[in-house]
C-alpha cells in the first residue's frame, strides 16, 4: 500500500464513516476539496469502499404483487431507477434478474440462456455461487453476418463462471438464408444434442427484443428490408430471435423455419422461465409476452410496471 492508498483510506473514514463534507475532510487533513472527491474515487476504484442501497421498493413492492397476478407470475422482482431512462432501467434490471437468477439456480440444474444487451449486462452482474453440476445451454444461433457484436460467447462465459458450469454452445448464425441447409446442418449428432438441451432446460433465463431501429437482431444482417418491413407490420417483439403478434403467435413462418434455436411452444414447457426485461421500447414486446406465458418469473422496473398495470387493469 502506497502513500495514496493511505491517504484514501483515512479520507473515506472520515467522509463515510464519521459523516465529514468533503471541505471538512480537506480542512481536516490539510488538503484541497479537489484532492478529497479524487481521493474518494481512488478508494472506490481499489475496493476500499463499497455503496450498497437497500432500496424497499424492490424488496417488497406492491407494484410487483399487481404484475404477478395480472400476468399468473410466480415471483416479480422490481427495480427502481431513478429516471425512466434506458442506461438507468438497464442497469437496474440486470442487477436484479442476475439476484433473482442466483436464487433459482440450484445443483444440478440446466440453465438455458438467450443472447441480448440486457443478457450480457445481466451476465457481468453474476457474482460466484456454490454450485456443482451446472450445465449451461444456449438457446439459439449467435453467429452475427454484420460488424455488430451479439456476445453470445462472452454471456455464455460469465453464466459458467458465476456458476462453475459446464458451456453447451450453438456456434451457429441464428437465422440462415435456406431452410433447408439449416434443417440440415441441425441433424448433425453434437448440434442437435445441444437443441435438445435446450429443449429439455430446467430454467430458461431470457429478453424480449424490440423491433425498432435499436434492436440488435434487426442489425444483424439476418434480415431483407421485405422481412423487416413484414416483421414490423405483423409482429410486436422477438423472444429468443422467434418473432411474434400481439396474441404471443409466430408472425412470419416461413422466418421462423430458417430460424435456429428453441421455438416458443418449447419455451413455454421448460418448469422455470425468467423473463428479464423493462424500458418504454419494449413494452409492446414484454406485455404480449407475458400475456402469452412465455414467463413464470419476471424481472423488470417500476416505470415499466406502472405502464404494464395501467393497460391491464379493470
């Protein structure tokens, strides 16, 4: 420990513990406000300090009582962020589905997961369980035909070793140009035993996709500008890159038969769901899903809740 580290330490007791402005520690120490608010950023930086909020509203919330019984969900955990903002909902939601996804994993178990922003920031939030016997599945093609990153393999990465699992991976694009050669390329005897895995999970950890300019999957170059067009006048959102209507159906068949992975009347078989999605863009797409039972547990945040509760009361 250098002088600065020691430095650090005595300016967040003071700050922290003893309750001191940060011109009262500077006055106290002989040193410049400045000095102090990058001396607090220095000992959050190196571990010395750690903020934890234990914010009620996520913890017993009538809000997520409401959604669970509007939707038949077993459990709802909520998040609250400050604002209605997507950065702020996406780090909120993906901190509370990866507590809520170390609850529910428990030896033994197969744990299928999709791929997604909000999968890979709920990924990085794992943090390591005693866990023996875990196998990790991938529920759909990853392989991406444009510059865009799906990080599929890095999500895969952190469910392991949060739960020091074993990976089943699907090195495969999720959507082909030919149908056959994806039925095809899917009798080969590894890749479909991975399939059946997935079809065979005993909890699914998953997002719904929006389908505006945002979303990753439209940005993958899977798609003709005709199929985005259809896709976007028939359908509401995606669920492990199946998209669906309004009604929770398949939109466009004939995508859906090029498409690799679990298809949604198989999601829907799997015991444990847990859906973890929320922000104004893919309202839509979360409430046909919930609506289709695509999940028995749901993480999500307050703004999101309230709009979900609204549409479905009285």
């Amino acid at each position: 420990m250098d002088q600065r580290d020691a430095q650090a330490l005595n300016v967040v007791k003071l700050y922290f513990a003893e309750g001191l402005s940060q011109a009262e520690v500077a006055a106290e120490l002989g040193i410049s406000r400045p000095t102090v608010s990058k001396l607090i950023q220095h000992a959050k930086n190196m571990g010395y300090v750690t903020i934890t909020i234990d914010d009620p509203r996520e913890s017993s919330s009538v809000l997520a009582q409401q959604l669970a019984d509007i939707f038949q969900l077993e459990e709802v955990r909520l998040t609250a962020p400050p604002v209605d903002e997507e950065d702020q909902v996406l780090t909120g939601i993906a901190r509370s589905g990866a507590r809520l996804t170390e609850e529910l994993v428990t030896d033994g178990m197969s744990v299928g997961i999709s791929w997604g922003n909000t999968m890979f920031h709920l990924a990085r939030e794992l943090e390591r369980q005693d866990r023996r016997d875990i196998e990790i599945v991938q529920l759909k093609g990853g392989i991406s035909h444009s510059a865009t990153m799906t990080n599929d393999v890095e999500t895969i990465h952190a469910f392991c070793t949060a739960f020091n699992a074993h990976a089943n991976y699907l090195p495969l694009p999720v959507i082909f140009d030919n149908v056959e050669v994806k039925r095809l390329v899917e009798t080969e005897r590894q890749l479909s035993s991975v399939l059946a895995m997935g079809r065979n999970a005993d909890i699914a950890v998953f997002t719904v996709g929006s389908l505006d300019d945002q979303s990753m999957l439209m940005n993958l170059g899977y798609f003709s500008d005709a199929e985005i067009n259809t896709v976007r006048e028939r359908g509401v959102g995606d669920v492990c890159s199946r998209f669906y209507d309004a009604n929770g159906e398949v939109c466009l068949p004939s995508l859906d038969e090029r498409t690799v992975g679990i298809q949604l009347d198989e999601l829907r078989k799997i015991p444990i769901r847990l859906l973890v999605a929320g922000g104004n863009r893919k309202t839509d797409a979360l409430e046909a899903a919930l609506k289709a039972g695509f999940a028995t547990h749901l993480a999500t945040d307050s703004f999101t809740a309230k709009r979900l509760i609204v549409r479905n009361s009285g």
